[in-house]
C-alpha cells in the first residue's frame, strides 16, 4: 500500500532578525511529505489553502529577550501562524478528510498538526473561506473584543482608530459605527483614506503621513476631544491623543506597529493626561478571549449577510509571495487586511 | 456695635513658576479683616487651624495653558487649598460658630467661604483634626479609592507602592496589607524606609535614590513580577514598572510628582508591555469619589480606633513656614503627610 508523496513548499525563518525584517530573512524550501499521519497517531494532516499575515508575528522572529505571551520562531524552522486548511487525512476522531478548519498551521503547503484540538472547524462556508483568518477569525475576535468589551462604549461617544484600513481597524470603525458612534480613522495612504470614507463609513479619515503635527490633525477632527481610541500604532501618534482625549477617556491597547522594527521604541511624554483626564487604558490580547467566539461569530456572520459589516482583504497569490506579503505589512503596503492564498479547495 | 478686627496674614502667588518652585514663590503678607460674615450674605467665616500640603497644588501654580480639572491660582491672590477650621460667624443656616469643618479654604488665617456647601462638618474629634486634611479627608479617600475601588485588590497578590511614605502611599501600603497582599514600598531616604517597615507595617522597603538600576531593584523585590503598581511618580519608575509587572496587573495613576517640575517631561519606552501583559492603566482623581466618603470614614474611623491604620504626620508650625513646608513636598523633605499648623482651636 503506496501513500502519495510530495514536495512541500515551505516557509522558515533564515535567523532572528534585528530592526525592519526584509523578505531575506524568510527562506522558501520544500521537504518530502508523506500525504498520510503517522499510523497510531492523532494527528491531522491539513492542506493549507490560505494563510494569515499580522503584525504580531514581527515579535516571534526576534531573539526572545523577555518571556512574552507567544514564542519566537525557531531559525530554520518553517514559520507558523493563523490559517485556514483542509483535512487531508486524520487519525483524530473529531476530524476527517475534507473538513475546512482554522487555527494556527505552518507557513507551508501541507502541515501535520499534532495537537489538532486547537483547530476550529469551519460552520459557515457561504462567505469567502478567507475571511476565518480575517473578519471571521483572530483579527475579527480583537476587533470586536477591543471595541466593544475593553472599549465600554455608548452611542453618540467619539471614536479614533489609527491603522483603520488594516485587518482590525476596519472592523473597529463599522463595530463603532453600529454603535452610533462618530469615527475617524487615519491611515497611510490616499488609497485607504478613501476606503475608510466610502467603504467602511467612517465618517472622516485622513493620511497621518500628511500631517505634520498630529495633534493639529486630531483637534481639526475632534474638537471636543475622543472618547475611545483604539490604538494600533503606538508612539508619536499615541502622545497626540493623549493630548486629545476627553475626561474618563478609554484607550483601547490593540497593537503598537510603529514599534515593533525599533530597537530604541519611541518615547512617550504626555501620560500626565492619564490622571488628569481620568484615563483607562487597557492592553489586550485576543487569546484571553476565545470564549466570546461563539456569540461573535453568530452576530459577525448575520451582519456579513446583511450588509451591515465588509471587509476588505489584499490577497498574495502563491507561497511564493508570502514572503513580501508578510513584510509588506510594517510599511503599510497592504490595502486591508493582508492574506496569502496557498491552494484552492 | 463694633466688630472686632484683625490682621490677617496671607500667603499669596507671587507670580505663575515655571520649573521648581522655590519659597521666594511664596509672599507673606497680610490684610485687615473684620471677624464677622457680611450682613445678608450665607457666607462663613472660618478661622483656619490646618493647612494641606499636596502634590497637585504645583498645576496650580503653572500658568494655565490647557483646561484641567483644577483652575490655576491667580498672581497677587491668596492661594488655596484643603484645610481644617473653625466656624467663628457664619450667615447660612447649616453652620453655626463654633463648628469644626474642613475643607477648600484660603491659605491664611481667616477664611471668609462664600458658598460654605463645600465644607464638611467633623464629625468624629476623638481623633487629631488635622487626620481631615490627611487619613480622614481627600488623601485618605485617595489612597481607598485608588486601592480599593481602582486596583482591583486581591488576597495574595504583590502590590507595590512609589512615594510609598507620603500622605497617599502610606495608607495604600496598610490598606494592601488589610487585604492579605505583599506590599514593597520606595521613599527616597533611610529614615522613610524605615518608617515604611517598622510604622506602616510594609513586607519590603527600598531607598530609590540608592538603586542605579530600577528594572533590578524591582526584579530583586518582585522576582515573580508585580500584580498592583500604585502609581505616585511616574517617568523612569513607571518605565521600569512596566518591565515587572506581571499579566493582567494593575496601575492605579494617582500622580507623577517626578514629572510636576520638568518643563519637557520624561519619556517612557515601555509602554508595549501593556498589551504583552495585558496591563490596565487608570487615571483617577478624588473629586469623581466623594460619594464614597461616608463609608470611607467609618471604615477608616473605625481602623483609626482599632489601631489597624496608623498616620504619620510632618506638622510645620505657623503660617510664616507655610511657604517652606509645601516648597518642600518636591524636594521630599516632608516625612509623612505635610501639614501646617497655623491655630489652636
């Protein structure tokens, strides 16, 4: 009895890097694969068919310095990260070949997943597959999470969310707008300003990379201050809201991308603000809250339906590209939220 | 019918400071006063007997250039701020002579309070009265609230505590040991340290001004990191803070003395470890409490009289010391809550 055997494309770190990652620092290979799990094991073995580049994944390709709440990646390991697959042969009870799943997988054609209990199988397959790694998935969860629980938000407040365009930030902007709230939104491009404006309703957005004092920028948007900020960005951006928000203020600590390609990070100078404005801000991180997915993904996927909620993805076709893909996200080259497309179905 | 008269001696602004404030900031002077409220007015006159010194009256002494949540004193005029006193004529119904109150009043010997609802009368005198501009007024129900209510307090968890001797971090400290939590102090002298141990009954107490490396100092307190950071100074404390803290803590922003005197503030770098350890921060300022004051004080009475809570008191005698005695609260001279004591009842 013959199993199929293939060369499998994948994707490992060259070595721990320093600074701005460039598409060098990832490898493209293959190794042999057997298309079958190991007899005796409860493994799956998944076709991956798209996979997920965030932010968060800048953090893992550094020499791990401090312990954090992920791990770094291993150099000359294939890097992993969130997809979507499906099940090629398992040797689980709870899956069997042909089931579309989502979760963390390796950045290659085809991944054994050990421990597959961490894989979700996928309910809904009358939207885009792609969206279980966008609105429908990890960035989806934060977003929803970090505005609508970490936020404490009320109609009629003032919302400002930096990197708006991105996976997370325009979902942010919709939750907001559903909420009855006035959004703004800035991002880096033209492009994407209007994206934000005509695609996502917000209701006003601008190009922080046109703006040379930013706390200028905010008090033409919001002259009576923000409520909520969900912050992505961190840095000078986040030392001009400081300046700009309103008594009893949230700010929502999604991501800091400006920051993570600093060896010296930005500093920070108005935190005063904190007390005198009565300020909660509050850092988060969407593993603490998976037990919300459930009742995020019913209301998520009626919304989609009914054309309450969009989204917007940048799709790299090819492992091949996945590289650039990855590295284009830390100079804002992606328009929404960034995917690489491995296989079809 | 004459009315007695007196000179009133006073502490005006002599102009608005920038960087440290010094004395020469300070003028003592004084006016002629008659000892009775004007005919037909409300109003109550007050013959002061305790002065507070606090930390945020150096906003005040600024030249406003932003809103905030305190107006700035007025160059030429009597500064102001909490006080202990005595009713010697009073036109509103609610006060009589003879009452003891405490609350915003005049830096001088005599107070004419023209809307006298802003005082509170003494209720309990089986206790020093200078404890209602200290443990019984706002710094107590600063210190509870930003324990009790704001940090979140658990049994067992590790507290740590910045100008942990003066008039708010003391009662922080016993309020954490109240709870069942380890609790670290810092002061900036041998003598405060002492104080924070044998007095105030902390696990742990180190002089700041001896560490060159803070990240250390912590890291040797708080080898598993710190769960509740009861924030008094903020700048390179607070980046160092943030490198110890552990997931899901706490920071109670109460105030940054570090920072009051500096015209371009300090910055902090590490800031990224509030969403790595999901970190929430909270500003917050007594006068949004008040409501919490009458279960406060029976508490705290109640403690007082048990011996539970004790309060350490640095008392400047007369008002010609007042000047030195609040100049001296950014240098850390004051040991314990600075108080001046201008009358005998």
């Amino acid at each position: 009895m013959s199993t199929e055997k293939v060369k499998n494309k994948r994707i490992t770190l060259k070595d721990y890097v320093t600074g701005y990652p460039k598409e060098e620092d990832l490898l493209l290979g293959s190794s042999d694969l057997e298309l079958k799990v190991p007899t005796g094991s409860n493994a799956v073995l998944l076709k991956n068919l798209y996979l997920s580049c965030d932010p968060y994944m800048r953090a893992k390709m550094s020499k791990p310095l401090v312990k954090s709440y992920t791990d770094a990646f291993t150099p000359g390991s294939v890097i992993t990260g969130y997809g979507v697959g499906k099940v090629v042969d398992s040797g689980h009870p709870n899956f069997q070949a042909g089931d579309l799943v989502w979760g963390i997988t390796g950045w290659e054609e085809y991944t054994l997943i050990k421990a597959p209990e961490i894989l979700v199988k996928i309910k809904y397959t009358d939207v885009p597959l792609s969206y279980y790694i966008g609105i429908l998935g990890m960035p989806g969860l934060t977003a929803y999470v970090g505005f609508n629980v970490i936020s404490s938000p009320k109609k009629g407040e003032t919302v400002y969310v930096s990197a708006a365009s991105g996976a997370v930030g325009q979902l942010v902007g919709q939750f907001a707008k559903l909420m009855g709230c006035y959004v703004v939104g800035s991002a880096g491009s033209q492009e994407k300003v209007d994206l934000l404006k005509s695609k996502f309703g917000f209701d006003e957005a601008f190009n922080y990379k046109e703006e040379h004092d930013l706390n200028a920028a905010l008090k033409r948007y919001f002259p009576d201050g923000i409520d909520i900020y969900f912050e992505n960005v961190g840095g000078p951006m986040l030392d001009a809201v400081l300046l700009n928000m309103r008594n009893h203020g949230r700010i929502a600590v999604c991501g800091m991308i400006s920051q993570y390609n600093l060896t010296e990070k930005d500093s920070v100078h108005n935190l005063f603000c904190i007390i005198s404005k009565r300020i909660r801000m509050e850092g988060f991180i969407e593993p603490d809250h998976k037990h919300l997915y459930p009742q995020f993904l019913e209301l998520v996927i009626q919304y989609i339906r009914e054309g309450k909620l969009v989204y917007v993805e940048d799709i790299a076709e090819g492992i091949e590209n996945a590289p650039a893909a990855l590295i284009g996200l830390f100079s804002g080259r992606n328009v929404g939220k960034q995917v690489v497309s491995i296989a079809r179905e």
